[in-house]
C-alpha cells in the first residue's frame, strides 16, 4: 500500500479522537450543571388530570407566593406542656414573620391532647432551591429558644429540604462510585490495562453529550428533570455504553486474532457488532420513549431523557471506541495482546475456508466458525446441548417459583418515614408529630369549595369517617379563626385526617372525603393535598402499567422479529425476559419485605423495573442470538446455538455484571425509591444473564430446534 494512502487511513480515527476529546472538554461541566435545571418539587411531577393537580392550580389564588408548609413540633422534656411555654413558642414563630423567606404570620402553637406537645406552621416560600436549608436552620433555631422543650421541624418544607440534600451527591459521589466499580470489574476481568480506560472514557463522554443535550432541553422547557431522572440517566448512560463498549471491543480482539490487521479487523467487529448494538439500543430507547404514554409526569420526563442518554452512549460506541482502538491497536489488551493469523483465511481446498491459530474454523468470508472451545462456557453449551430439555424445565419451574412471590410487592406508595434510606431530621419530626396529634397533622387534605357552600362543605367533610377536623382557611391566616377567605369566589378548607398522611387509612379517607364533599349540590368541591395526591399517583401508575407493559412488549416483539427475521424465537425471547421480571419482583418482595422492612414501593418502581429489565435483558438475548443465527448459517441451528453461546457467554456476563453493578451504585443516594430499583435491576439482570440468556434460551432453542427460525428460511437448516 502506498505510504500516502496508509497515512490517509490514520486520518479519520485520529480526527474523531481529536473531535471527542475537544467535545468532552466543552462538555464535561454539563454533567453537574444538570442539577440546576432539576425540580425536585414532588407536586410538579403529578398527573395533569388529576383532581389534586387542579386543587393545586387554585390553591394559588389562596396566597400571594407559593408556598409550603414547615411543621415546628415541640416536646416536653420533662412532663407536660407549661403555659409559659406555650407562649414562648407562639413568640419564636411571629418572631419569624418578615423573616427571609417566610410568608405571611406563622401560626401559634396549639398543644395536644396529651397536653405533652406543641405544634405550630410557618409557610415558606417555594422555589427557595439552595437557601431552603438556611430558611430552615433559622426556624430550628427560634423554635429551640423555648426553655425546657425540645424543637424539631418537619412537614413539607423539611421533606423537600431533605430531598434535595439527597440528590446533592448525584453530581459526584454516584458518578464516581459508579466510575470505579466498573473500572474495577474490567480490570478484574479482562486484565488489561488500557480497555477498562479506554472504556470508561467512552462512557463518560457518551454521559457528556447527554448531559448538555438534556440541558440545552430542559432550559427550553421541552424536557423535565428531577433528582431520580437524574441519577438513573447518569447509570444508563455509563452501564449501557459499557455493554456496547465490551461487545465491540470483544469483537475486534476475535477479528485481530483472524486478520492480523487493525484495520480490516474493526471494519469486520464493526459489520458483525453493528446489528445487535442498533437493535439493543433502539429495545431500550423505544422502551423508554414508551413511557412517554404515562399520564405521571416523571414517567415522561424519564422517556425522552433516558433515550437520548441510550442514542448518546451508542454514538460513543460506534465513534470513539473503533477510532481509539484502531489507533491503540493489539496495546489495548495488554498484557494479553492477541497475536496474528499464521494461516491465511482462504483455505487449501478452493472453498475458501481455512484454520486460525487456535483451530477454529475459519470460512471464506473470515468468519470464525467459533468451535466449542474448552472452559467453562464451553462445558456450559455442550451441556445445553446434551440435555436441552432437563435444563429448560428446571430453570422453567425455579423461576415459576420466584416468580409466585410476586403478589406480595406492594406498590401502594411508601410512607413519609420510609421515603429517606436513613433517619432524616423530617422523618424523625413526623414521627414526633404523630406520636402527639392526629397522623395528618401537618400535612391536612385540602377542600376548594365554592363560598357559598362553604359550611355544607365543611361539615360534610368535618362528618367523613376518619377526618380529624375541618376548618376553613380565614383572613386572619388561621383555620377556623374568623371569616371564611374567598378568592375568585372559591373558599379552602383544611381537613386534619386521623391517620397518618401516607398510610392506605389516610388514602381510603380521602376517598370518602371525595364522596362526601363531592354529593353537596353547587359546592363544586375538589380534594387535594398530600395524602390526595399520593391517591392520585397510585392510581395513575397503575394505569399506566395496563397500557405501557403491553406497549414495550410489543416493541420489542417487533425489533426482534425484523432483527432475527422469524416469529418463533422472537416469542420465546419475549416470554423469557418477562418470566424474569416476574421472578425479579418475587424475590425483591421477600428482600424488601424480610430483610429491609420496607413497608411498600413507590408506585413507579414496577414499572421502571419493567421497563429497564425487560429491554435491557432482552439486550444479551440479542448479542446471544444475532450470533447464533451468524453461526447457524454456516453450521446449523444445532451446531450454531453451542458455537454462539460459547463465542459470547464470557464477554455478555461480563456486560451483565458491569450493568448490574452501575445500576447498585444507586445505593450511595439514601432514597428508597432508588435503593429499591437498583436491587430490582441489579438483580435481574444477573439472574438473566447467568440464567435466564446462559441456561432457558438455549436450552429452549436448541429442543425446539430448527424451527425457532419460522418463518425465515434458516428454519430449514438444521
């Protein structure tokens, strides 16, 4: 080859390094901007059609800001509640009044019936962001001038503080700890030093180019961003790219040791890799954009965010990855660098096939035959082979059985104390609060009426099965004190519940109290609150489950199908992954249930584990088979279902444990929503990889045999 047509073929790798080095120094600093574009307001995540969204939207009419409610609750130290405390505690919250933040006059304190505590609110203005926490110090700090008491603060205002000094380590901390623990899997397993950076580097540029698109959208108000969205973007970007990485990077290895030439090789890895990162990558875009269907609005912000995170990281894949080891070449696996073809690819015979060094067959296109080879995955699939049947039915009948503790995960939403891993300051006041005054003390559902009906309304609600107490909100600012407030011709009335404000009572009572002001004729009441809105999400997210399951099944029936041009095996690749999701939920319901006393999940969690296990996992049965069907063309299904597996069983389970174990560094946010969907899917994931991808699929291939190919002409190969 002439010396100018060589240096020309080093000018593009170099160039698309070049490019992404520059693009991941302009880049890199949206990673932790992200978080200035995130709203972490709970409220600004409901469904639009809700009744509680509506009491939200008139609730503004109601007070000048935005606001929400801070709980102060104070305790006596020793024996009950003196009236000189009381009084001090009604001072240090009007000493609040004019204070940064605040809005309007704080409430005085109201002892309880045990007459062991006090309670008073001060409303604080929202969107404070950053100087929450100050806001909150300075209540915490008159509250606990009272002599004698001890002060906490909780309710909303606490919660949301909290909530966002969770999601302050998902800038850093996650990122990092997801970093390392996949750079540490890949020294272990691969024992190079250069891949595992090389790889990692790829996906935390793929994270980059994500990271500024989302915020360039969500500035623009055409994409949402919260804490969650954020933090579970940053995995998917890192664990997915990853996969793609260890696939290609896998390939072109098998290419060098064939070709001998980097060149031809990455061109060969990425011809054959190609197919399986494309249609893995539109499985779990197309999966997550489904949820675009959701009537939750975090459900759809998590769509379009997650999938341009997924095009982001198989652009890296596909650009960075091939120019950075063409240009490293056999130096990427060292110290075990692959070494040449000493045979040429044609063979001796006129047929174009021939041997590479290690024996395998090799035909006249350059494909690897890919005999069994010695080792655990190739013990792995002569034993599918021999026994297909025995295999298939005792992973069948474990997995059944995993499967059937399903019912007993409860996604009734998780309660107040249950929301933070650990005990924060909010969680530890409400179970004060709770322990003195009625359990939805300072978090009461909220009834807009219309004025003139405003005593029927209060009293219907006042009568309702497990209402506390009902008083309209009045001029003075206090429930019950004066005159009715009206704006627009509509009154609020808060109604203290009896149980606490996220418990499956509270929700139940809300459904009465919807009933009981719903029948005044004319009052045109609507109930919201908390506890409402909690109903609300419940039950949109079932909702949503009915319609989006079947929709991400279908899509990824559709995928497989043109993929691996057949109907049969496409089905049985449907069934499986679902069958795994089932057992994935049985067996986090014994963990969640046994082990980490979790009351319930989140009302979104199953569907998220739906939706990232069953694409995902439907991810390794696409490197698995695209495979099989490259070998079953050449060598029979039979043949070619042992020749795949043993050709991908090592570099997929690698895959399979880099992703479970970025999605389980969800674990350093101490939120339990993300605790629960980093075991659901760490979990399932190894337990498609190693089970479901490595024993069900190929045992179930290879005993129905040819004609999981029908309808396509492979079929007819045996």
């Amino acid at each position: 080859m002439p010396s100018a047509q060589r240096a020309t073929r080093w000018i593009t790798p170099a160039l698309l390094l070049v490019v992404w080095l520059v693009l991941g120094g302009l880049l890199g600093p949206y990673a932790g901007k992200l978080s200035d574009v995130a709203d972490n307001d709970p409220a600004s995540f409901l469904p639009q059609s809700a009744e509680s969204t509506k009491v939200i939207d008139a609730q503004k009419s109601f007070q000048q800001d935005e606001t929400m409610p801070a709980v102060v609750v104070w305790t006596a130290r020793e024996g009950k509640i003196q009236p000189q405390q009381r009084e001090a505690a009604t001072r240090a919250l009007a000493s609040l009044k004019g204070s940064h933040g605040i809005v309007g006059t704080p409430s005085p304190a109201v002892p309880s019936k045990d007459g062991r505590a006090l309670q008073g609110a001060v409303q604080i203005r929202s969107g404070l962001d950053h100087a929450l926490p100050g806001v909150l110090d300075d209540v915490r700090d008159r509250a606990g001038r009272v002599e004698g008491t001890k002060a906490q603060v909780t309710g909303p205002a606490a919660t949301q503080a909290d909530l966002s000094d969770a999601f302050a380590g998902i800038d850093g901390i996650l990122l990092v700890v997801a970093l390392i623990v996949v750079l540490l899997i890949l020294l272990l397993v691969y024992r190079s030093v250069l891949l595992p950076i090389v790889i990692i580097l790829g996906a935390v540029l793929g994270l980059s180019l994500a990271c500024a698109v989302v915020y360039e959208l969500a500035q623009e108000g055409i994409v949402s961003v919260d804490g969650q969205v954020q933090g579970i973007l940053s995995i998917l970007v890192i664990g997915a790219a990853t996969d793609y990485a260890l696939l290609l990077s896998a390939r072109f290895r098998e290419e060098l040791s064939r070709h001998g030439e980097r060149f031809a090789a990455m061109r060969a890895a990425l011809r054959r890799s190609f197919g399986a990162i494309t249609a893995s990558a539109a499985t779990v875009a197309l999966g997550l954009l489904a949820l675009l269907l959701s009537d939750l609005t975090n459900n759809r912000a998590l769509g379009p965010v997650g999938a341009i995170g997924i095009v982001c990281a198989v652009i890296s894949t596909l650009t960075f990855l091939p120019a950075t080891l063409v240009l490293v070449g056999r130096a990427a696996y060292w110290p075990a660098r692959p070494e040449p073809a000493t045979r040429p690819v044609d063979g001796e015979d006129g047929s174009g096939a021939g041997r590479d060094t290690e024996g395998a067959a090799v035909n006249g296109d350059g494909d690897v035959a890919a005999a069994p080879a010695h080792g655990v995955w190739g013990r792995i699939a002569t034993r599918v082979d021999r026994m297909p049947r025995r295999i298939w039915a005792s992973t069948l009948v474990a997995l059944i059985a995993c499967a059937a503790f399903s019912p007993q995960l409860t996604s009734h939403g998780v309660p107040i104390d249950e929301i933070f891993v650990k005990d924060e300051p909010s969680v530890v006041g409400q179970r004060t609060l709770s322990d003195h005054f009625p359990g939805g003390s300072g978090n009461p559902a909220v009834v807009i009426a219309d004025a003139g009906k405003v005593r029927e309304v209060t009293r219907a609600a006042d009568r309702t099965e497990g209402v506390a107490s009902a008083a309209p909100l009045t001029e003075s600012g206090r429930p019950g004190q004066g005159e009715p407030l009206v704006k627009d011709g509509r009154v609020l009335i808060d109604s203290t519940l009896e149980a606490g404000a996220s418990s499956d009572e509270a929700k139940r009572t809300v459904d009465r109290l919807r009933s009981s002001v719903h029948a005044v004729p004319g009052a045109h009441a609507l109930v919201g609150g908390y506890t409402a809105q909690q109903h609300d999400i419940q039950t949109t997210a079932e909702d949503d489950r009915a319609l989006i399951v079947p929709v991400v099944l279908l899509i990824i029936f559709v995928i497989l199908t043109i993929l691996l041009r057949a109907l049969v095996i496409p089905v049985v690749l449907v069934a499986t992954v679902a069958l795994n999701f089932l057992a994935t939920l049985g067996v986090a319901a014994l963990v969640f249930n046994h082990l980490l006393d979790f009351t319930g999940t989140d009302a979104s969690v199953p569907l998220y584990g739906f939706v990232f296990l069953v694409a995902l996992g439907v991810d390794y049965n696409i490197f698995l088979l695209t495979r099989v069907r490259e070998e079953a063309q050449l060598h029979g299904t039979r043949s070619g279902i042992r020749r795949g597996l043993t050709a991908t069983g090592g570099v997929i389970t690698s895959a399979g444990v880099v992703l479970a174990a970025t999605f389980a560094a969800l674990v350093v946010i101490p939120l339990s929503f993300l605790v629960q969907i980093a075991f659901i899917v760490a979990f399932g994931v190894l337990l498609d990889t190693l089970v479901v991808r490595s024993l069900l699929v190929p045992a179930l291939a290879r005993d129905i045999g040819p004609a999981v190919w029908w309808p396509g002409a492979l079929r007819r190969r045996g």
